[in-house]
C-alpha cells in the first residue's frame, strides 16, 4: 500500500519564514543532488536543524521530500493560475497560451523548479489543484462552444488531465534540453480531443 510521506504537525507550527527557509534549503539539495541521492544531514545543517530537531518535524527524509515536491507543485499551480470564464474561443485560446507560457518562463528562470517539476509529476503530489483547474476549463469550453459536451463529464476531465501530463512530461523534457516548448502544438492536440467528433 501506498504511503503518504507528510511534515509531522509541528512543522506546520513553526514560523512562515522558518518553514519557508527549511523547504528552500532542501529544495536546493534535492535539485542539485537528486531527490534519491542527496544527503539529508548536509540538508539539516545548512538549515541550522539538528537531528533530533528534524524527528519533531518529519519522520523521515521523504516526508521532507514530500514535503518539498508540494511546494514546488503549489507554486506551479499559482504560476497558472485560476482558469477565467473566456469570451470567445479565441480568448479560450489565448488563456491556454498565456498559461503555458507564464509555466515555461518561472521554469526557465528557476533551476530548481525545473528539476524537481518532473518529480512532482512522477509522485503526483500536485493533490485536487489540477482537477480543479481542468474541470473549470472544460465547463467554460463546453459553455462557448469549443469543448465537447457529447461525452460523460467526468471521463472527458479524466483524459484530458492524462494528456495534460504528457505534455507537461514533453515540455519540461524541452526546456531541460534548451528548447523552446510550444504551446500550440500542445493547444492543437488537446484540442483534437475536445472538439465534437474528433
């Protein structure tokens, strides 16, 4: 059985700015050194954290992982932002590219989040977030016309966030190699799955 590795409560309890330092210093480790290589006791030090400290706040070092990759898939998850009722397909259109292309610059511009984006999506710790996010879109596609309502709700939002993470796969495989992902591309496949009779 799977097991959810979380911050035992206490971490939850420590100041914003102290959690927020602990996290940043692990995320670096993680991402230089790889989330199964990198060593957790250089982790606690850098962070000024002794070892029977970090017992009070994680239970072991995946829950620190864990703990880490959320952030990350959070401040994706803002970086896209919450999905707005479009006027048209045309602006249904641009608000996929506007999002796309705001991932693809935080990702360009933060080492770390670029290494450990694959890691969230192999660990699916990104939680109801994008769920939230695609169910939005295919109600407001469905509403103007681009997205098809022919299909069980559910199934289309199912398929639709399976592809979503292939892309994602692809795009930061792209952006890892120095290569400009684009969201077109992306854009037309989703789309052949969206429109009525594709």
């Amino acid at each position: 059985m799977y097991h959810r590795y979380m911050p035992l409560p206490r971490f939850s309890r420590l100041p914003e700015a102290k959690r927020a330092a602990i996290l940043t210093v692990a995320a670096r480790h993680f991402a230089t050194d790889g989330p199964e290589t990198a060593s957790y006791n250089a982790i606690l030090a850098e962070a000024g954290i002794s070892k029977a400290s970090a017992y009070q706040y994680f239970d072991s070092r995946a829950d620190l992982l864990e703990a880490v990759l959320h952030e990350v898939a959070g401040d994706l998850l803002g970086v896209l932002g919450v999905w707005r009722p479009s006027r048209d397909a045309a602006d249904f259109a641009e608000q996929w590219r506007a999002g796309a292309t705001r991932l693809a610059e935080a990702l360009r511009g933060d080492e770390v989040l670029l290494a450990l984006a694959p890691h969230c999506l192999a660990r699916g710790v990104s939680g109801e977030g994008p769920r939230v996010w695609m169910t939005a879109l295919i109600a407001d596609g469905q509403r103007i016309g681009v997205v098809r309502d022919d299909l069980d709700t559910g199934l289309l939002i199912d398929v639709s966030l399976a592809v979503l993470t292939e892309i994602d796969r692809w795009a930061l495989a792209e952006l890892a190699a120095g290569r400009e992902p684009d969201p077109d591309a992306a854009y037309a496949l989703l789309d052949s799955l969206w429109r009525k009779g594709a």
